[in-house]
C-alpha cells in the first residue's frame, strides 16, 4: 500500500483545529448573500485569491472578516458539519476542536446560538458513525484578561459541553504571562489546558506557557528547538506539541517546507502530533499535511505510524479509550 493510501486509511485524531478556521469560500459566500453582508469581493474566486498572507496577523485580519457571516444558530451548525463530514471522510475518528467565542460575542451573537449549532452537529456526528469530539474554548490573546475572565463567566450554563480551555490570536506582544490567573480559575474549575506558544512568538512564550499556565499541551511550540533547555524538558515531560505544517508554511513560520523541523523534533523523541489548523485558509485539510510530509519531507512508514498514535497518545480522550486507538 503506498503512503498516500495508508494516510487516508489509518484512523487519526485531530488536536489543533479553529473551527471558524474551516469554514469553506462557498459558505461564507452563501452567507454572507443569506444576511446580505458587504464582502470585499465579488465571487468565490475572488475570496479564493485573497488568501495570500506573509504574517499571522495577515491571515487573523482576513479569518475575523470571514467569522462575520456566522449569525445564526444554522450557520454554525453547517460550519460544524462541513468539517465533521469530512472527518467523516479522511477517517478522522476523534477531534478536539477550538472555537473563539470573543470573536461571535464582541458581535453581539450569543453563547446560546453558537452552542446550539456546534452541539446540534456534533451529536448527529456521534449517532450517525461514532465520531468522538472535545471542545476546547480559545480565549483572544489580543483582548484584556478581563475580557477572557468575563468569558469564562459567560460560558457557566455550557461547561459540561467544554473540554479544555486554550488561547489563541496575535501572539507577539501578548505573552501567556497576561493571562495567568484565567488560566489558574480555568484549571480550577476542572479544564484542561492548552496555549498557542511558539509560532511567531519566541521561545521564552513556550517556558511561560509551561510554568505559568500550567498548559497539558502546547499548540505549535516548533520554536522550542531554539532554547535547548527548553527542548530537553519538552522531551522528558512528554509535553505534546500540536504542529500544523501547511499553516506554518503559509504564515511564513518556515520559508519552504523542506526547512520544517516536525520529523527531527519526531526523531528527537518529543510527542509530536500533526495537525491542519485552519484548513480552508492554509491549503488542506489534515490528510494534506501528512502528505506534504512525505513529498517534501520524505517521511517513512514508521514515523507516519508514530505520528498517528500520538495524535491519540497527545488527546484528551480517557485512558480506557485511548487505549483503543494506540
Ligand atoms: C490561529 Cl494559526 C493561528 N494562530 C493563532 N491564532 C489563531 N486563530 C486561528 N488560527
Ligand atoms: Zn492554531
């Protein structure tokens, strides 16, 4: 069986995906027709050619822009289902999916709505063939602590529904040190917890987001190979690192894909994972990213099976039901 063929076929899970960062062209364009939202563009094409980015502040401008179709209940239904439908497809069998509430609450659309359609979706996914979903609730990086405290507040009536916590958006300029104590009343209530650390931002965010949040993973980290410290510890607590190759390579992480260090940190023994991100805006979903390691990374059979039981071993699934998959 070529590599191509045992990628789509094997069952993976997925650790790092925005879910407002899988929302098709064609949707946000029927979207934006149904509550006659002014876009900057005049067909699907033409939002197509717009994702062109050279920074992470590039894309955010363009992502936030997209997340102003979502309105209604459906809306969020149908963005959830799409994506479920094609875990359906590329033998996806658990996702732990983040969603940015401040990006739908700063707009005056409520948690009630936003729930209702994410929920509605992932349990016909459930009944119909067993997909197996945790939601992580990303707080903006870019907005105050109390911002995100008012959130974590707001979200009260659906924490049986959340998983883990995370924090996501502009990560320069906004170190995890600024949300110490959300993250401390979040791990209280019982979360888990996770941060974006180390994709634009230095290395010196990664030590933070370990010592100060007390993250369980971190999402991205690629930026640890720089402090060797840092590595070293990564490696020995079995820190799992959610990396995105295609995201990395259109935000300019990396300048060419065969610079990217997942395979080395892999071999190097740290719990690496493989991951799409926001899969519409950076070319692929998760299948492509595994497959962009073998064509431009040479990846072999053994570290593909490595990297898939990991994406188990890195979950937030119990152990009973990790043991499953790994
Ligand atoms: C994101 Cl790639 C990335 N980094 C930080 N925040 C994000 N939100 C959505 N995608
Ligand atoms: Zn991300």
């Amino acid at each position: 069986m070529s590599l191509t063929q045992l990628i789509k076929n094997l069952p993976k899970a997925e650790l790092h995906l925005h879910i407002e960062g899988s929302l098709e062209p064609r949707l946000l364009w029927e979207l934006a027709q149904k509550h006659q939202v002014k876009l900057p563009y005049q067909n699907v094409r033409e939002i197509e050619q717009a994702y062109q980015f050279s920074s992470l502040q590039s894309f955010l401008d363009i992502y936030y822009a997209g997340a102003n179709v979502l309105r209604d209940e459906d809306d969020f239904y149908q963005l959830m289902w799409s994506y479920l439908c094609r875990c359906r497809e590329e033998n996806i069998v658990h996702s732990e999916i983040m969603f940015d509430p401040q990006t739908h609450t700063q707009r005056d659309v409520p948690f009630s709505v936003f729930m209702s359609g994410f929920e509605r979706a992932i349990r016909r996914a459930e009944k119909e063939w067993g997909m197996s979903v945790l939601l992580i609730m990303s707080f903006l990086r870019h907005l105050s602590e109390a911002d995100a405290i008012d959130t974590l507040l707001l979200a009260k009536p659906y924490y049986d529904k959340i998983h883990a916590i995370g924090l996501d958006s502009s990560e320069l300029g906004h170190p995890p040190e600024k949300f110490e104590r959300v993250f401390a009343k979040a791990s209280a209530l019982g979360f888990k917890l996770v941060a974006h650390a180390g994709e634009e931002g230095p290395s010196e965010y990664i030590w933070q987001a370990i010592n100060l949040l007390n993250i369980d993973r971190i999402d991205h980290g690629v930026r640890c190979e720089e402090d060797d410290a840092l590595l070293a510890l990564v490696r020995e607590r079995q820190i799992p690192l959610t990396v995105c190759p295609l995201s990395n390579l259109k935000l300019c992480v990396v300048d060419d894909i065969n610079q990217h260090n997942i395979l080395r940190l892999l071999d190097a023994g740290l719990l690496v994972t493989v991951n799409s991100d926001d899969p519409t805006y950076f070319g692929g979903y998760l299948n492509r990213n595994y497959e962009v390691l073998e064509a431009s990374l040479g990846m072999n059979e053994k570290q593909l099976r490595e990297l898939v039981t990991n994406s188990f071993k890195a979950s937030f699934l119990e152990e009973g039901a990790k043991a499953h998959w790994v």
